[in-house]
C-alpha cells in the first residue's frame, strides 16, 4: 500500500516599513502595519479560509480517511490573530476533527538551527506551546524552517522528543535512494525523517497554473496516474508545499481547488491508498535506512541549500551581526524587545537580501517588497542598529568580551562532543586528552616556581 502524506506550511513576515538612518535612536517602531494588515486579509480570503473550507468538507465526506498536517510558524499566528481571527478559528475547527495535525517549527520562522543552537531550542518550545495553546495539540513531528536539515539539525530535534522530523529529498543526499521510503536520523536512528518527493510537490506547487508545462493541465487522474508508476514497493508519498499554492500562487480560477476537492477521490476509491499524517506514518512504517546528511540542505532551487539566505557576505553581516546579540537576549526580559528579536529572526529578512535572484532577469525579485537587495540590506540594518542600542540599554553587557568568549567556548564543545560520537560510532575510541602534570614551588626569595615532574629513569641516571 502506498501511503500519501499531505503537508502545508503557512508563514509570512512581519514586513518592515522604510526605516531611514536619521530614525536610529528616534523611532522605535519598525513595522509596516499596513501592508502587513492588507497582505494578511489577501491571503486569508483567497486561499486560507476557501482551502480550510474544502479540507473540511472532505474530512467530513470520506469520514476521517482524508488526513493532511499544518505548520503554522509563531510569527504567522500572531499576524492571524490580529489581523483575521477567522483563521484561527477555522484552523481549530479542523484541529477538533481529529483529522488534522500540527507541526512544530521555529516560532520565528528563523535560521536559528544553523547559528545559535541555545536560541533554536527556545525558540522550539516556545513554538510547542504556541501550538498546544492555540489547537489543543502537542506536536511530536518537527519541520524545521524552510526545510533546513542535517544529521547534527536532527540529533538536537530528536534529543528534545520529536519522534519524526520533515527533510528535502535533495540529490545530494539521497543518490540513486528513492524518496519514498521511511528513513531514520543517522546519529539518533529512534527519529523518523519523512522525505519530501520534490517532483510531484512542485508539479502542484509551481507547474500546476502554467500553460507552457507540457503537462498542462493537471488533472487529480492524471496525477495519480503518476504515482501509479512509483515502485510496488515504495510505499511513502510525501507532498509538501506552502499552503498559499491554494488560491495565492495559483489563483482560484485556475481550478487549483478544484484539484484539491478531487484527489481523496481519485486515491481513495482505489485501495492500495491511504492519506496519512506525518506521525501517523512515522508510527505505521519502518525506516529502511539512515538519511547521512553531513551538509546542510533546504527546499529552495535547484542547489537545495543554504545559499538562498547566506549566499553573499551582505547576507552573512546581517544575520552574524544578529545573533551576537544572542548573549544579551538570554537576559532581556522586556517584552517589546523579545517580539521585535522574534520578527527579525524571520529567514525572509535574509532571503531579500540574495543577489543571486536578481542575475536572471530577477525571476524571484518580485517575492521581495524592496527594489533591490541592496535596498533590502540598508533598511534590515538601519532596522538592526536601532534594536542593538535599544537591547545594550535595557540590558548592560558587563564584560562583552567574557560573553562572547563563553559562547564560543560553548559552540567548540558541542563540536567536540558531535566528533566524539561520531567517532565512537565509527567504532573508534577518543583519546583522552592528557595534560602534563606540573609542580609548584616558592624560591628562597618567596617567587613562585614552576618545574616539570621529572620521570624515574631520569632520576636513577642521576643516582
């Protein structure tokens, strides 16, 4: 039996207005509330609350064997909370049908797994008990922000009880592997990674609406005819894509809805197909092997890596820059400062400031409210400034110097410790680490001296 697996993840940034040098240390606020409000109110009416109706329709028709799961990140349900309510409230309803599972991911929508460790994990049980207050569930499954995932990503996930984690079946980590398997963590095996079938997803979530694709138009029959043709023995489907293909990326008079009303129909009425939730999958299937993903790999473009948000040193400034106020967050206890810390964690910040999306004919510069990524970086810095001297105000640095070296002192041994383990699952045993043993002593003057301890051979020569 083949088992499909529907995921959608919502999130947007909190969008900043143009904040202009001469505003550092003037105007506190950095937001631009209303293309924030008008973007929120867009999105929910073309796409959340249509699509949540179908889901809900079709839970309600095919009585509970349709299942699909959500991540909505913190940055996201604070917007839909402010700015359409009716959101939330129909996401509860479809929690209430006990069809519908909620992920968990960084609350800040940040890049915080590759940075700052201590902060991805705030930042992770934070977003858990956003989920548990908001939909009266507990997430077991974690998809991390934009798909990010290594071994060393997936050892700390599992390390805080996850039972299964979401990845991208990226070329450079599957090989000649078939995305459609169950896999398991390579450091911490007991942790599921369900693996994203790229082709089917983007055929929905990118090709579905364009008339040149020569499979154009999409049907849910012809869709499942493809997946008809996966291996008898291949037995997970996993279709992730951003929960905005549903009448955002792909407007409603494309028929996209449409498609989505007719897939439990095409799958369902045949009985080799089963629509499961990530943990649902996790807890029926076996993993057949383990995903060893020593890079970092994400779900964006060809390359499926990093590059997107840290492929040019404006981009690396801004995000380091970031997180060396890291130290000082942990001690800050202003309330205004920690959402503003949270809004500007948001990869998108980053991601507005690639170069690489603007050298062909900016084929994704009109996902970016700003001009140029130049323009993107001047404000999100300008934006930075003002938050740092706000934050050193509210919160002394005392020895800056001492805090930084304690970070880095922490990172370097939480490095030795993933080689440690590396190591010994390589079968070969750390050395430890030997010292050599000195003495003290005080001169007839009163100076302190300092002598090595001499070996007993050297001692019986002198005898």
């Amino acid at each position: 039996m083949k088992n499909i697996c529907l995921y959608f993840q919502l999130h947007q940034p909190v969008k900043l207005r143009r904040y202009r040098f001469f505003d550092i240390g003037n105007d506190h606020y950095y937001y631009d509330d209303y293309a924030n409000e008008s973007n929120i109110n867009k999105l929910a009416h073309t796409c959340y609350l249509p699509a949540n109706k179908v889901i809900a329709e079709l839970i309600k028709k095919y009585k509970g064997k349709f299942q699909v799961a959500f991540s909505i990140s913190g940055t996201m349900i604070d917007q839909l909370k402010i700015y359409a309510p009716e959101v939330i409230d129909s996401f509860k309803a479809l929690a209430a049908t006990k069809n519908v599972e909620f992920i968990a991911e960084t609350s800040a929508h940040s890049l915080a797994s590759v940075r700052n460790i201590d902060e991805f994990k705030r930042q992770i049980s934070h977003q858990v008990k956003t989920i548990e207050d908001t939909f009266g569930q507990v997430p077991v499954v974690f998809r991390n922000t934009e798909l990010i995932y290594s071994d060393g990503i997936g050892e700390v996930v599992a390390q805080m009880g996850f039972k299964a984690m979401l990845s991208e079946g990226a070329k450079q980590t599957l090989g000649w592997k078939s995305a459609n398997y169950m896999y398991c963590n390579s450091i911490e095996p007991r942790m599921k990674v369900l693996v994203r079938n790229y082709h089917m997803s983007d055929d929905i979530a990118l090709r579905f609406s364009n008339q040149s694709w020569s499979e154009w138009p999409l049907t849910a029959q012809k869709f499942k005819s493809w997946a008809d043709g996966i291996g008898g023995n291949e037995e997970l489907v996993n279709l992730f894509m951003n929960y905005e293909t549903f009448g955002a990326v792909h407007s409603q008079e494309s028929g996209i809805l449409e498609f989505l009303r007719a897939l439990p129909e095409v799958f369902l009425t045949d009985e080799n197909y089963a629509f499961v939730t990530p943990s649902k999958a996790a807890q029926k299937l076996q993993s057949v092997s383990a995903l060893h993903v020593s890079g970092t790999t994400s779900w964006v473009d060809e390359e499926r890596d990093l590059t997107a948000w840290l492929g040019n040193e404006m981009q690396n400034e801004a995000v380091d820059k970031l997180y060396a106020l890291a130290p000082l967050m942990e001690r800050c206890t202003d309330e205004q400062l920690i959402k503003d810390w949270q809004y500007l964690q948001a990869s998108d910040h980053f991601y507005y400031m690639g170069t690489k999306f603007f050298a062909n004919g900016a084929n994704r510069a009109y996902t970016s409210p700003y001009p140029t990524p130049y323009e993107a970086f001047i404000n999100y810095m300008n934006v930075l400034s003002d938050f740092a001297e706000r934050l050193k105000k509210a919160v002394p640095s005392g020895n800056s110097e001492v805090e930084a070296l304690k970070e880095q002192n922490s990172q370097l041994q939480s490095q030795v410790s993933n080689l440690e383990k590396q190591l010994v699952k390589a079968g070969v045993e750390p050395k430890p680490t030997t010292r050599r043993r000195t003495t003290t002593a005080k001169s007839a003057e009163g100076k302190t001296t300092t002598t090595k301890k001499t070996t007993t051979r050297k001692k019986k020569n002198e005898e």
